[in-house]
C-alpha cells in the first residue's frame, strides 16, 4: 500500500526484503519426454555490502497502534498515522514518541495529506447499502489543536491513495472515472472540478504543480496531464500509444516525470520540455 506525499525517513531497498537465495539448478532431464527448462533464478541479492539483514536492524521505539495503521503523513514535529477500523488518526510526537488518537470521522482511507496547517485525511464513509451510512469526505485536522475543524463533502475515489496537497489547494480524486476536485484551503469548499479523459492515478505535488498519469484508451493510449488550478484544466503532454503501455503511479522529479508503465512492466523517465510551464 502505500504509499500513495519531508521528516525522519528509513529508506529500505527491495535488495533488503528479499532473502538472499542461490539460483535453482534445472531438473534432472525428463527420460520420457526429452528434459525440461531451466528454471530462472529466485530472486535475492547476495552481494555484500547491497543488502542487510532485517534481523539487524534495531527499532528506535515501536509505537502500538492497534486496529489497521495503514497511511502515514509527517508534519514539522509528528508523524501521522491513519486508522480506517478505528476511525482515527494517530499524531505521534517525534520527540517523545507519544500518541494521540483523533476521531477522524467514518474509515480514513486513500492517503493522508499535509498543508496549511492542517492533515487533510480522505474518509470512505460506510459501504453502500448502510441504512444512513456516513458518506464519503475529507476532515480537516488542525495540527496545533489536534481536532477536526472542518469536513468537506467530496468524493472518494477508492482507498489506494488519491490526495496531495498543493501550495493553494487540496488535491483529490473523487471518482472512479478520474476526476479531481481541488479544495479551496480558505473555505473548505470544492472549488473546481478537473476532468481528465480517462481515469487517473494519485495525484503527485512537485515544484508547485499537481501532476496526474491518465489511461485513456482507446482514444489515446495515455498521457501525463499537469493541472492549471487557474484554470481548472489540464496541460497535457502527450505520450505516443507505442511507448506507453497505460497509466500508473508517478513522481516528477530531476526535471523528468517518472511513470509506472504497468502495460509494458517497466518505469519510463520522460522528459517535462515539452509541457507548458
């Protein structure tokens, strides 16, 4: 999950997770039908240097959250924790590691977002069919209060990370067919509603712009989109059916975006020149 969005960060790589393994040797030859294939190697890393044992590592303090602790945002001096069987979010002090649970309001979900001095923390509501169910929001939690302060009635999307945080707005995408809504952090109010033509991933927040990857075929393979908050539209850029397999996860940075090309099963970098600044 998730990790659909600065503070004390530990960076693993996979080379770590996986344990080290030696290749599998081919089966012995089948008599009757002639012998089979070799078997690819099992994956791990067995250079030294490239990977360390889990077992080595020594938390600095495990925190029990007990319940589903699914996103984590960080703030200037916390760590905050979303809680979707519980209906909370959890701020944790880096300092001193102590916690403080927050009803959020019904099943925190897709991601956690920070920004004007606030978490902004999407709710799934109750599923379909609950006879006066919550719906669908975004609480608004003051991180100096530690309270809800506002809930904006927006959609969801789904629960696999759909929210980032802009220097003038609260990105978030509110429907299954791709939409994003852009919350006015002054009012608390939806204020614009961009459409891009196919359903689009997470959004990501780099150097002030909100970028989206679209999967919009047939009409056209997929394409990258920068949204214009003054708009309300969408600057495209478009990548050529043959390149790209459809969209997926992305993060714009070293002056290209980087796209989970989940078609071909491969990462494309692709250069930002040609979309409008």
């Amino acid at each position: 999950m998730k990790n659909r969005v600065t503070g004390i960060l530990l960076f693993v790589s996979l080379a770590t997770i996986l344990p080290a393994q030696d290749a599998v040797p081919a089966p012995p030859a089948d008599k009757k039908g002639g012998g089979r294939p070799a078997r690819p190697p099992r994956p791990g890393v067995a250079t030294p240097g490239v990977k360390r044992e889990m077992t080595t590592l020594t938390p600095a303090a495990v925190i029990s959250i007990p319940g589903t602790p699914d996103w984590q945002v960080m703030t200037d001096d916390a760590m905050w924790v979303s809680n979707g069987s519980k209906n909370t979010v959890h701020r944790i002090d880096v300092k001193t590691n102590e916690q403080v649970a927050i009803d959020a309001g019904r099943r925190p979900c897709s991601g956690l977002a920070a920004g004007f001095g606030s978490v902004w923390v999407p709710l799934c509501g109750d599923r379909p069919g609950t006879e006066n169910g919550a719906k669908p929001a975004v609480a608004r939690i003051d991180t100096k209060t530690k309270a809800v302060v506002a809930t904006i009635s927006v959609g969801v999307a789904n629960s696999e990370g759909g929210i980032a945080a802009s220097p003038d707005a609260i990105w978030i995408l509110s429907d299954i067919k791709g939409t994003l809504s852009r919350i006015d952090p002054a009012t608390n109010l939806v204020a614009g509603i961009v459409r891009p033509a196919g359903p689009a991933s997470a959004p990501v927040v780099i150097a002030g712009a909100a970028w989206v990857s679209v999967d919009a075929r047939p009409a056209i393979s997929a394409y990258l989109a920068r949204l214009s908050p003054e708009r309300d539209a969408v600057d495209l850029g478009l990548v050529p059916s043959s390149t790209f397999g459809g969209g997926g996860d992305l993060i714009v940075a070293a002056g290209s975006a980087w796209v989970i090309d989940g078609g071909n099963d491969r990462v494309l970098r692709l250069p930002l020149a040609g979309f409008r600044s």
